[in-house]
C-alpha cells in the first residue's frame, strides 16, 4: 500500500514511453546514444539486404550469359551492364585492361584476379565494422545506466532515510530502461553482422570458383591470339 492507502501498482502505472521520457539526464543521454546505434545499424542491414538481393539476380543473368558462346570482348562488354554483380565486375575490369592493353603479362593473372577479389568482398563488408562495435558496446552502455540506476536508488535511500518504493523507483525504471535499449540495439546488430559476414563468406567461395573459369577463357583468348599470330 502506498502512503495515503492506495494499492503502489495503481499510483506508479505508466506507459512504457512516460518511463522513458521520465529517465534521469545520464539515462536519456544513454538511450539516445542506443537509438541511434539501433537506427544506422537497422538502415545497414537493409541496405545490405536490397544489394545482395539486386546482386544475385544480376550475378545469375550474367552467369547465364557467360555460359554462351561469347567471345571475351563480348562478354566484357556485357558485364559492364551489371553494376551489382561480383563476376560481372571481375570480368569487366579484367577485360577491360586486357583489351587495352594494360595487363599485358598474363603470368601473374592469379595474383591480379586474388587482389581484384579481395577488392570487391571489401565493398561488401563495408560498415560491417560498424555493426560488430553497436554489438560489442550497447551492451556495455546499457549496463552503465543499469549501474548509474542502481546507484542512484542506494543514494536516494540513503537521503531519505527509506527503502519504499517511491524512493528507489526511478533509479531502478532507469537501470531497467537502458539495459532493455542496450540489448535492443545489440542483438539485432550480431545477427545482422553474423548473417552478412556468412553470405559475403559464400560468395567469396563462389568468386572464386568463377575466377577459375574466367582465367580459362582469358587463356584460351590469349592462346587464339598467339595461333593467328
């Protein structure tokens, strides 16, 4: 019961918001920190989403199209139709110095084609770093309001002279609050960042494979060439 008689359930309810909006200064400050990690972390993840998605429908067209009967000037010219696939690129820029006449000496085409590689899954994994420090330091930010709370309802015990309720609430609904914000933004960020790191993972397997046939028909060009020669 409360100080006048009342049941403390009824006189401390409250919607989820008003306990957020009735934090303490250091608790707010936390919270608006943990949105915005939330926020950017929710906006990379989808971005993420829609490339991967506009990439394997470009990379199975174009794969398709590499399977014809193509010639490899044909086929560098094709692949430049496809920004977002990682083959296309591969064999666009490939060609592209081939037919110009930049990558003369084919003897360190292995070397070229790792570093190109590496180059492309690079762009993949951009803002991954950032996704993997929301993961590591929410937490750790909500763990500092849960302190900050706790500490507060000991110091307001310790002023009043009482351990009711009233008292030792607001510290405790701030401990809470951003603990629940801290694990918010933490989650979704590891699964979003083990889920991206384990499809850029796949398709670093699969460039590869592909960097396989497209070295044969580079070789085969250059071969056809020193024939007509």
């Amino acid at each position: 019961m409360g100080f006048d008689g009342s049941p403390i359930f009824m006189q401390t309810s409250g919607s989820f918001a008003e306990l957020v909006f009735n934090t303490g200064a250091l608790a707010m400050v936390i919270l608006i920190v943990l949105v915005l990690l939330s926020v950017v972390s929710w906006t990379i993840m989808f971005e993420k989403v829609r490339l991967f998605a506009r990439a394997g429908r470009q990379s199975a067209a174009f794969l398709n199209l590499f399977r014809g009967e193509r010639s490899l000037k044909q086929i560098t010219v094709v692949a430049g139709t496809f920004p977002d696939s990682l083959e296309a690129r591969l064999t666009h820029s490939l060609g592209k110095e081939i037919a110009d006449g930049e990558l003369r000496d084919l003897s360190n085409l292995d070397a070229v084609m790792e570093s190109r590689i590496g180059t492309l899954l690079s762009e993949w994994e951009s803002y991954l770093i950032f996704l993997s420090t929301t993961a590591t330091v929410s937490p750790f930010l909500g763990l500092l309001g849960t302190v900050w709370g706790i500490m507060s309802s000991f110091m307001s015990m310790g002023e009043k002279g009482s351990a009711d309720l009233y008292v030792i609430g607001p510290g405790i609904a701030d401990a809470l609050i951003t603990t629940i914000f801290g694990l918010g933004a933490a989650i979704p960020a590891v699964i979003g960042y083990n889920a991206i790191l384990r499809v850029v993972r796949r398709r670093s397997d699969e460039l590869s494979s592909f960097s396989v046939r497209l070295k044969t028909r580079i070789l085969e060009r250059r071969y056809s060439e020193l024939e007509k020669s």
